[in-house]
C-alpha cells in the first residue's frame, strides 16, 4: 500500500486525533506563533493533511491574508474541503501536491511551514531549501516535527513513541527500512531544521512536550 493511499484510508481517525489529540491544540498555536506570517500574507501549508492549523494560520493572517493546504492524499484533502464547506470556507485552498516539488507559483507566497511531515521526507533537508526558495529572501518559514526525546526524565516514554510511529506509518514501512522508523524519523527530523537553521538568518529552535516536539522558524536570508 502506498503512503497516499495509507493516509486516505485512515483520513478520519487522522483527522479525530490531529484536532483533539492530546496536546496537539498547544502545538498548534507554538507552531503559528513560531512562523508569525504577519497580517495579510499569503501561507502554505506542505503536508497539511485535514487542515487542522487552518484556523491557527487564519487567525494569524486575518481577514486579507490566505492560507493554502498541499498535501499528496486525496483522502485527507477530501475531508478537509468538506470542513471547508461546512463552514463556508473556500474549499479550493487545498490544492493536491508534492511537498518535495510544490505546485505553486513563488511570485506571492510569503511564508511556509510543515507540521509533522518532514520525518516522512526521504531527504527533508532538500525540501526544506525548496520551501525557502518558493518564498524567497525576506519570506518566513517553519517546522513543527516530533522525535525522540534526549531529556534524561523523559526518555523512559521512548520505546512508547516508537510504537507510535509505527502505528502512524504505513504498512512495510519498517522492512523497507535499515533503521526502525522512529530512529529514521529522528535523524530526518534533525536534517529539516538544521536545513532551516542553514537557510535563515535568524532562526529560533524550542522544545515542547518534553522533548518530544520541535519547533523551529525564521526568516530565509
């Protein structure tokens, strides 16, 4: 089963947990504040699943700004637009795509950001460059990731993440891999906001949840 079709088959239960999770509000709004697009800018979302930072982006942005969603999973992207309509939103700021190769013009996008995607990347620190040049010198961009914690009082919570990944990967994942997709997902994780950190000039890195959680931002030079 490819990883599209994965996340399309499981696009509620994913969207149960990406808005009521435990957690999950609080990052949310570290993530917006971290990515801080300033009113009335355009914003795209890279992997954004159901659309569950929408709100947090458009409370940001306000009423001139706009947020659009990219994500490879039509199954998300159709839940996402029916929340849209449900609340008379524009269903077409979600747009089907490659978060490696975006679909997007680069000519008004003024911030970008991924939330738990770039662990998924072969090679997110590419991506991350890629997302830098589509919004350009003076453009902001940001990241919100989970991996392993290396807080001492936390680590015993470890091996349960690892069962958390996982269960959120899709099937084969695991044989398909040299690593067990937790310690995968750290060292991808790392390479996206070391990337950010190479590519910004003012770059700010946190933790939350621990350490569990990873928020990283700044304005590309």
């Amino acid at each position: 089963m490819s990883a599209p079709e994965f996340y399309t088959r499981v696009a509620r239960l994913y969207d149960a947990l990406a808005r009521r999770g435990p957690f999950v509000g609080g990052l949310r709004e570290a993530l917006a504040d971290a990515l801080d697009p300033g009113p009335g800018a355009t914003v795209v979302e890279f992997g954004c699943g159901t659309g569950a930072n929408r709100p947090y982006v458009e409370a940001a942005v306000g009423d001139g700004g706009t947020y659009v969603g990219v994500d490879f999973a039509p199954g998300v992207l159709r839940v996402a637009r029916e929340r849209g309509r449900a609340r008379d939103d524009d269903p077409g700021a979600f747009v089907r795509g490659d978060a490696t190769r975006p679909p997007l013009r680069d000519d008004r996008i003024d911030a970008c950001f991924g939330a738990f995607v770039t662990g998924m990347l072969p090679d997110p620190a590419a991506a991350v460059r890629t997302w830098a040049d589509l919004v350009g010198p003076g453009g902001r961009v940001a990241l919100l990731d989970l991996a392993r914690t290396t807080r001492s009082w936390w680590r015993a919570l470890n091996p349960a993440f690892r069962l958390f990944v996982r269960a959120g990967s899709p099937p084969g994942t695991a044989r398909s891999l040299e690593r067990s997709p937790a310690a995968v997902q750290d060292g991808r994780v790392a390479a996206a906001h070391r990337a950010l950190r190479d590519v910004c000039a003012d770059a700010t890195y946190r933790t939350l949840l621990g350490g569990f959680a990873r928020v990283s931002a700044g304005t590309v030079e």
